[in-house]
C-alpha cells in the first residue's frame, strides 16, 4: 500500500461550547482562532459520519505537547474510540506554524474530539485548520517525477539601471505528482468520491506520507487541486491521471 493519501474534509456543524474556535472550521487558515488554552476541542457533524483523519494545522503548539483524537460523547468527558494512540502535536519541519496529522481505523459518530495536554501556561493559542474526513489511498501511489512547487503572488521588473521594482506578495507551497496505476475501482471512487466534489476551488489535504516523522509538517498540504489531468486508460485494468495541489498561505 502507498503511502499518499487524499482527504476530502467532511464540515462540522459546530465546535462544541468553544466560540472562539468557529473559525477553524474555515478553509482559510488566515481566519485563525486565537484562544488562552488547547484543551479539549469537541465538534458536532449534526449526524453521525465516519472519519478516519483528523488535521489541525497553521498551529503555534509548543515542543513536548500531545494529542489524540477520536470520537466523544455530546458531553464531553474525553474520548470514547482513540483513532491513534497520543502523539506529538507538533511536527517538525520549516517554517513558524506547524501542521498536525493523524490516520487511524475509520470511526462512525456524531462527535468528535482532539484532546491535548494543555501545553504552557501563558502562551495564547493561534489554530488555523481542524478538519476531519476519510483518507483515499491508491495501492501504488505517485510515480517517480513528483515534486513541490512554488507560488509568488508578488512581482519583480527589471529596471533601466540594473536593479528590481519589487512588489512584494505571498510565496505559497504545493505538490505536482502522477498516479500511473490506478485501477478501475481505484479510478472511479477517486473521480466521483472526490474529483468531482471538490473540483478546483474546495480545499483538500493531500499528503505525500503521513509517517509521523521529522518532515511531516512539510508533506501536508491544505489547498486547492489546481491541476486535474484527465484520466487515461493504458491497460485494461489500469489508470494515469496527473494532479496539482497548492497551498493555501
């Protein structure tokens, strides 16, 4: 089994008794939730659903906390079925914010919970991105040949004498990569289960490998898929199809 996955998020109703937290259930991580502690962060899907995949990202945790998600009761209490065992909420990687993940066996609820253990004490919490949805995954995964791509939303001109007028903007991250193997069923569920829900202008998360090692942070990626080749058949059972994902910033 390869180790990409692509999760179509499934909207919440509601984050549970925590207010401040409604904007994480935005796409847009510029519209963060700021709040005095982690805690227990519950949602409400109004009914139940079934998830397997859990992201909280463009988060400030600190070095040493935990979490674990999993499903909880409509009161609280803490969690009922764990999806994976506690793990480091931070990962590791480049840049200021960090980006958490975690797969575990599909469970079926109409609530869910990330439970942390608090962190330190005055540090006010910024949280981009929760998410929850079930994890696509193709026996194969990508080729050889995928690589990050970048996006520069500013300018640069040259000038008469030698220098740059630069306007400066946002320079955002992605993924370009091709599945050259997809079978019939894996062609079809990956088409109409999430290719044609989500389109170019719904966020996904795709993950080049969600092994929770040094480096996670960076194959996470929380945006729109730019770039849907059409899919070719080259064999009787067999699939290609190219895609593109970039970052939101």
């Amino acid at each position: 089994m390869s180790s990409l996955l692509i999760v179509k998020p499934v909207q919440p109703v509601a984050v549970v008794g925590r207010t401040e937290l409604a904007r994480t259930l935005t796409p847009d991580p510029k519209e963060a939730a700021n709040t005095a502690a982690w805690g227990s962060i519950r949602v409400d899907f109004g009914a139940a659903v079934t998830i397997d995949s859990v992201f909280i990202g463009y988060h400030n945790a600190a070095a040493g906390q935990q979490w674990a998600a999993g499903t909880a009761a409509a009161s609280g209490g803490g969690l009922i079925d764990t999806l994976v065992p506690t793990q480091p909420l931070q990962s590791v990687g480049y840049g200021e914010l960090s980006h958490s993940f975690v797969r575990g066996a599909p469970l079926t609820s109409r609530y869910f919970e990330v439970n942390t253990n608090g962190g330190p004490g005055n540090v006010a919490v910024t949280i981009g991105v929760i998410a929850f949805g079930l994890a696509w995954q193709p026996e194969f995964g990508n080729e050889y040949g995928s690589g990050g791509v970048i996006n520069d939303t500013g300018s640069a001109d040259r000038l008469s004498g030698g220098g740059f007028a630069i306007n400066e903007g946002v320079i955002t991250g992605g993924w370009e990569w091709s599945m050259g193997d997809l079978s019939n069923d894996e062609m079809q569920r990956l088409y109409h289960g999430i290719l044609r829900r989500v389109g170019n202008t719904k966020t996904v998360l795709v993950v080049e490998d969600p092994d929770p090692t040094d480096g996670l942070k960076d194959r996470l990626h929380w945006g729109l898929l730019t770039k849907i080749d059409r899919y070719e058949r080259f064999a009787p059972n067999a699939c290609r199809v190219s895609m593109r994902v970039d970052d939101w910033a």
